[in-house]
C-alpha cells in the first residue's frame, strides 16, 4: 500500500520552547494530526529560495495543502494596504506561489485551506476584499484572539466541495480577508452573508480552497478528498 506523501506550508514566527525563544518554522499540530488521520503522511515545508526547490519538493510530494496564516502581501493583486491589513510575509508569500506554480505544471493535487485560499487566488490573478468587517458590518468571520467564528456554510450544488461536505456546513473560521475576484476557479460556497468560503478549479484535478479551518473540526472530508486524488496519484506513479 503506498502512503501519499502531503506537503503542509508552514509558518515561520517568533516562538517559545524549552529555554528558547527564537525565529521557527512552526504549523498547528492540528493540520499533520488530519492529514494522518485520513492516512497520509505528512512533510513540513518552510519558506525556501533556492532556485529550483518548488518543482523538486513537488516532485517528491502527493498533494499539498497552502495552509492558514498572515495576510498575502497586497502588492501581489496590485493593491494599498488596508489599515487593518499587517503582517504579511514576504518570505512565504513568494514560496508558496511557487509551490503553486509547480503544482499546476504536474497536476499535482492541492487544497488550501484559509490564507491559503487567498493565496490561490492571487496566483490566479485574483484581488481580495481586505477587511471582511467592511463588506458585511459584523465579525463573525474572525471573531479576534485565538477564537474561531462558528460559521454556517452552503455549497453550490454538484460541486466537488458539496460532495465531499454535504449540501450545509458549520465551519471553524478565522479571516478577515476574503477572496474578491478568482479567475480560473468557480465559486463551491458561500456563507450566509454572501461572503465566498470555497472555490474550486474545474476539470478532473483536486485544486480546491476554502476559507474555513477543515483541520480543526472532525468532519474531515475535504482532507479525506485531498487524500483520495494523492493516492490515485501515488498509485499511478508506483
């Protein structure tokens, strides 16, 4: 039985352990917990720059999930910073457009889970709506500190995203970013309030993203969809 190998896109912050507090690269445990979980095994991929090392990781790998994290840098879709858009990493904005560049020269499958979302878009040459809070008058999307928004979620009937997760959905959120315009991807949920939770690429590639925290909840049906097209593809290769 080959075990699909998953790439997981990985933070690099300040952290604290033992006796240290120093720069790491660092994810949610919650993210490998899932991927193993649903019987993949899971890599860690820190920001890298070195030339050629998007395409030799994705070779290696079954599919790739472009994880949560920090606001995309709004230069990448053209745009001012919003006041409440901060923190961006340039150092992961970059690898994670590349990963997406390799990814879709091999048909590699990828979801994206939150900023991960925005950042598809953006390689797609998409724009985002910088502060959700602006568009809807409420912030259930992102309720602030370490809490999730408890968001209920509809999919767009025969989409790949309904299948894996039903008609309706309670979703883990945490965004106050939201993705505006996403060429090439068609639109696989919405929330109540209009805002889009999920986008999907057509055609017979698992390519799919979602604004919602899949990781953190025990309905794991996107990673389990994830895990499926990487072993149909681990098998073909074996």
């Amino acid at each position: 039985m080959v075990l699909p190998v998953i790439g997981l896109t990985t933070y690099r912050e300040v952290a604290a352990y033992g006796v240290w507090q120093q720069r790491a690269d660092l994810l949610p445990s919650e993210y490998a917990g899932a991927v193993t979980a649903v019987g993949g095994v899971p890599v860690l991929l820190p920001p890298t720059d070195a030339d050629g090392a998007a395409a030799a990781v994705v070779d290696r790998l079954d599919g790739l999930v472009i994880s949560g994290g920090a606001d995309v840098d709004p230069a990448r879709y053209g745009a001012d910073a919003h006041p409440r858009t901060a923190g961006w990493r340039p150092d992961r904005d970059a690898w994670e457009l590349a990963l997406l560049d390799a990814a879709a020269a091999v048909g590699l499958p990828v979801l994206g889970v939150c900023r991960g979302m925005q950042v598809m878009a953006v390689h797609a040459g998409g724009e985002l709506d910088q502060h959700v809070p602006d568009l809807v008058d409420h912030e259930t999307h992102s309720p602030g500190g370490p809490e999730y928004g408890s968001v209920p979620v509809a999919t767009v009937p025969g989409s790949r995203v309904a299948a894996l997760v039903g008609d309706r959905v309670e979703v883990n959120c945490h965004h106050h970013q939201s993705v505006r315009t996403h060429p090439g991807y068609r639109p696989a949920a919405h929330a109540a309030d209009g805002v889009l939770e999920a986008m999907e690429a057509p055609g017979e590639r698992f390519c799919v993203a979602v604004q919602w925290h899949p990781e953190t909840a025990a309905d794991v049906g996107l990673l389990a969809g994830l895990l499926t097209a990487a072993a149909t593809r681990a098998s073909a290769g074996s």
